[in-house]
C-alpha cells in the first residue's frame, strides 16, 4: 500500500480528533472502557494535584467525567485492571492474556521472595484483601525502585507476576487480593494468543501506534514498559505491519521521518485533511496522556516542547511543579500550573504562560475561562479562582 501524505495541520487534527479531544468527538462515561480498550492503555501516576493521571485523561474526552470515576470500572465492575504495559498503566480486563510474557519476565525475581510469598498467599487464602502493612516484614530489599521494604516488593512483585492483582486503592496506598478470584474465569485462564516471538512484537507495535494514533519507527518514551528486544526487532514488526496491510506509512509534510496509523483510522485521517477544529475547543492535557506519550513526536507535528518538570529541582524548573499543556483549536497554546483547595471546594488557577506566536490571545482567553469552569465542576470544585492574567 502506498504512503499517504498529508500537511501538519492534517496531521494536528487527526492527533486530536483521533483521541477524542474535541466536543464533536467526545466520548461519554459509559464508553470510557472501550476507549481504553482502543488504545490499549492510560498510564497511571499517583500525584494528585488537580486529579491523578488516568483522570486528567479522561476528563479531557469526557465532558461528564468525575475525577476518581475510573476506579468504578476498576475495581467494582471490574473491566479494568492495573498493570505494567506503558509503565503503570490501566487497561481493558480482555487484554490480560496478551501480558503473559509479562509475568513470565517476571518471575525470576517472583521466585527470590518465595517465603514472603508463601506467607501472603496463606493470608490472602483467609482474607479477601491485603496491604504491605498488614505483614511484618521489614527487611529492606533490593527491588526496581530502589530498597523497598520486604512486604512491599513482594506484593508488587506477585502484581507483575499477575498472582494478584490490586484489589482497591486508598489514597497512594494499594489493596491486593488473588487475581484468580477478581479477574473473569474465561480470561483468567486463557492462553496467550501470541504463540510465536513474532506475534508478540506486532502486537505490542501495533498497541502503541493505536496508543498513540500516529507513530514514527523511533526509539522513545512510546516503547517504555517494553520488554528486552531492541531497534531491529521493531523494525521487523513494523515492516511486517505495513506489508501485510495492518499498518499505513504516512509522510507528513516537513517531516524526514515516516509516521505510522493502524490501517482501519485511513478514513478518518482522509477527512481531516478537510476538517478544522475551532479555536473554542479548549482541553487540558494530562502529563502522561497518550498524546504526550513521545515528546519530539509532539515537537515535530505541534511544534510544541513539553517537559513534565515534577523531577526537576525547583531552582532549576523553567515552568512548574505539575504543569498541564492546553490546547485551542489544533495547536497547543500555553500550559497551566494549578491545585486543588479540598476544604474550600475552590480550583486554584496559579500560572499561565503562552506559547511564543500564540494568536487572538483575547478570545482564547474567554475560552480557557470556560474551559477552567467545565475543568472546577470535573474537580469536585465549587469555583474557580483565577490568579493570573491571561490577555499578556
């Protein structure tokens, strides 16, 4: 199949459009395992400044969103479930045998914690859940993290062995219990459909370009949460993608690298070379969004630099602590430094700086407004308290 070419304002809308971040396409509560399901996973973290990672996400592309609303669908309805894909992740409860090399990856290090494991397996035999505090083990170990207490590192260690899965969440603190108890018994017990090394790495490509919607061959931050194979193998699945039809090369204008669609988004990529997003169409983009998955991807096509600066000493931070990229239209406009006053029930607008050639700053302004309500009522927030001034 030959390579479409489009422009970068094509390109702009697709990105967008592709991940629900407009009214015309967004998606409401009751779709929102589904659309995770479309694009394999959320990232989870679990800083909560204006909401944890997953919810910035989805309050983006669902306007009836509630922060905290996916734990319903994780540990009540259960049609999720916690997991390493792209790092900490959320992802559909179907995919759970697709992560069975995974676990096998795992299990060398599942085995150096036997005792402690023996000891929680008893535990969780009599009990439905269980927390590190709940055992005395307070060995320090070496685990990926860092020394980690025994208790801890077991517990995390039997979650990406997949013997348990989390249970319920309170605060930063998680619950576990047996994954053979929680995750559906025709699921659970499923083999993995990857039978061959082959099928694997096409699968997790094609995962991460419907995770991210256009995707170039480079190596990144997309491939995080990836298991030891290097740059030819993924050269292989994506040759083998585009060969067989899976996948469709793109060329974009101005870009010396070749992107990447799964095959079946070739129409709605057609349509946007004619569409255009209105500048009224505010979002504010979670750090570890989908979109915001591979940064120099985001350079290329929006022109637009990110970094999350949470891990940068606060003398060296050019922006923020939790910074949030904001879009209008098709382009990113500025980035925002909130925080939440739970007592008050009021949503605190701290800073805002524009993007250098960032245009009709005074409508866009009344729009942000408009969007921080809508961002104050997805926060439990009564209000907003704007502390800056945007028209500058």
């Amino acid at each position: 199949m030959d390579r479409i070419r489009i422009t970068q304002r094509a390109a702009r809308v697709f990105m967008i459009s592709y991940h629900h971040l407009t009214d015309s396409a967004s998606i409401r509560v009751d779709d929102i395992a589904e659309y995770i399901r479309s694009v394999g996973c959320i990232q989870f973290d679990p800083l909560d400044i204006v909401g944890r990672n997953p919810d910035l996400v989805l309050q983006s592309r669902c306007p009836d969103y509630r922060r905290g609303g996916v734990e319903r669908l994780l540990y009540s309805e259960r049609r999720l479930f916690d997991v390493w894909d792209k790092n900490m992740s959320i992802s559909a409860v179907e995919d759970w045998p697709y992560f069975s090399r995974n676990r096998d990856f795992i299990m060398p290090h599942y085995k150096k914690f036997e005792g402690a494991v023996s000891v929680i397996l008893d535990y969780l035999g009599e009990n439905e859940f269980a927390c590190s505090s709940d055992f005395d083990m307070d060995e320090k170990v070496d685990w990926y993290w860092g020394n980690q207490r025994l208790a801890k590192a077991a517990l995390e260690c039997m979650l990406l062995a997949g013997v348990v899965v989390v249970h319920h969440r309170k605060g930063t603190r998680r619950y576990y219990c047996l994954a053979g108890n929680f995750i559906p018994k025709d699921i659970y017990g499923m083999a993995d459909p990857n039978t061959e090394e082959e099928d694997y790495r096409r699968w997790l490509v094609l995962r991460r370009i419907r995770g991210i919607g256009l995707l170039w061959n480079r190596g990144g931050d997309a491939w995080l949460g990836t298991l030891s194979w290097n740059g030819g193998c993924r050269n292989e699945a994506f040759a083998s993608l585009e060969s067989d039809g899976t996948i469709t090369g793109v060329e974009v204008e101005g870009s010396q690298y070749p992107f990447y669609i799964a095959s079946e988004y070739i129409q709605l990529l057609s349509s946007c070379a004619e569409d255009s997003i209105p500048e009224d169409n505010v979002r504010i983009i979670a750090p570890l969004d989908n979109i915001m998955w591979d940064r120099r991807l985001i350079q290329e096509i929006f022109g637009f630099h990110y970094k999350w600066e949470v891990y940068v000493p606060a003398d060296k931070r050019k922006y923020g602590y939790y910074v949030l990229p904001v879009i209008c239209g098709d382009r990113f406009v500025g980035r925002i430094e909130m925080r939440t006053d739970k007592r008050e029930s009021v949503l605190h607008a701290d800073s805002f700086w524009w993007e250098e050639g960032a245009a009709n700053r005074r409508s866009l302004s009344t729009h942000i407004k408009k969007c921080l309500r809508r961002f104050a009522k997805y926060n439990l927030c009564d209000s907003v308290s704007i502390n800056f001034k945007l028209m500058v």
